[in-house]
C-alpha cells in the first residue's frame, strides 16, 4: 500500500469515529479500536481494551454526552491534522479535539493508528485539554 492510501484510510477511520459518537453507537465507536486499546479521556480517565472503551462511551453516550454532537458538516473537520508513519503499519496521528457543536477547539487528540487484518484501527487515543500558557 501507498502512504496516500493509508493517509486516506486513517482519514476515513476518522469521519468513522466522528459519525459513530454523533450517532451515540458505542458498539461502532469502540469497533474503530483494536482489541487491546487504551483510550484517555480529556479528564484523565483510562479505558483498557474495546470493551472498556465501548461501556465507557455507552455510558456517556446515555448520559452527560448525549446528544453532543461532533463537526461533521462535509468540511472535513475530523481529518487529522498530522499524520507520522513511525513504520508502515503504525502511524501516529494528531487533531483536532473537543469541537462540539462548532464550538472553539478546546483539545488536542494523539491517536496511533495500526495496520491490522481487517484494516487501521487505533491503538491509542488520549485528548488532552488545551489551556492557555499562564504569563509570567
């Protein structure tokens, strides 16, 4: 395979992610994740494995985050904004995060993509909140 095919199936992997939480389907959510993956949340939380993931988000996908919405108006808001091929069947991959609603980005996610039978699927996902740097 290519770099631009893997490109555009991480991509793709991406608008995946972001149709599946604005569908509120933790089955699909978690289904874009390896087996053994671990997810930190923007507070800090850490979900080890698919099945973690998937009662984690069926949790939040039925209470404080339901009915959050992601971007996903065509615009390509969820495609990274840097993809770094470490090998070729693992990248790690940065964008945007937090944008619910189109409001202000509010958060960085580090997700690491890995080649598996059935395709890429992530390994590795944190969000990190962004602050502003304190002045001195």
């Amino acid at each position: 395979m290519s770099a631009e095919t893997d490109t555009s199936q991480i991509q793709d992997l991406l608008r995946q992610l972001t149709a599946a939480w604005n569908k509120g389907d933790a089955t699909a959510y978690a289904a874009l994740f390896a087996e053994n993956a671990d997810y930190i949340s923007w507070l800090g939380t850490r979900d080890s494995g698919r099945a973690a993931i998937e009662a984690s988000h069926s949790f939040l996908f039925n209470g404080p985050l339901k009915g959050v919405k992601m971007p996903s108006d065509g615009a390509d808001a969820s495609l990274a904004l840097d993809i770094r091929y470490l090998t070729p069947d693992v990248a790690l991959v940065i964008a945007d995060g937090g944008k619910p609603d189109h409001a202000p980005v509010t958060s960085v996610v580090t997700l690491t993509a890995v080649r598996a039978n059935t395709g890429w699927r992530f390994a590795f996902f944190q969000n990190t909140r962004k602050t502003a740097v304190p002045a001195t």
